[in-house]
C-alpha cells in the first residue's frame, strides 16, 4: 500500500514539473524587428525588455500577416509563447483589438 501511494505521488510530482517546463508565457509590447528568413520576431515589451520570438512553420496565419505586412514595425502586439529547444516559440501572435 505505501509503496503504490509512493508511486502515485512520485507520477504526480513527475507531470507537474513535466507541465511547468513548457509553461507558456504572455507578453504585450512593440515589434522592433521583423525577419522573415529565420522567421524571428524582435518584440521591445512595455518594460523595455527585448525577445526574439520564433514563428513556427506551421503557423502560416501569423507568417502571412508578417510577409503581407498586416503586422509590421512598430506595431503593438500580444504574444504567448514557450521555450522549445533554446528558443521562444510563439503560440498566439495578433495584434490587440482596437476602439
């Protein structure tokens, strides 16, 4: 008996730190720099902080605003993103609503 609720508290610690490690973060700021071969956003947050954010391949809505300039320099935007392999992987990029 003690061992199974071992084992259970052992699974459970093992999916929370699984969860936490690709959290997913927000931001709100302005895009500094767009480059569209590495597909790398340059986002300058309210705070001043910059973050290169990655635009995944398959995220073709978000590149075609990109490469249709729909979203440019010097917009303001939000962005969800996680970390993947030393990266900032955005998993939500529009611009904010308007009036």
């Amino acid at each position: 008996m003690k061992r199974k609720i071992a084992l259970i508290l052992a699974a459970l610690c093992l999916t929370f730190l699984a969860n936490t490690a690709g959290a997913e973060e927000k931001i709100s700021g302005r895009v500094k720099s767009i480059d569209l071969e590495t597909q790398t956003v340059v986002v300058t947050t309210y705070e001043g902080q910059e973050l290169a954010i990655t635009i995944s391949a398959e995220d073709t809505s978000t590149l075609n605003k990109l490469k249709e300039k729909r979203i440019k320099e010097d917009d303001d935007v939000k962005v969800r993103y996680v970390s993947k392999d030393g990266k900032n992987v955005a998993t939500y990029f529009r611009k904010p609503a308007g009036c």
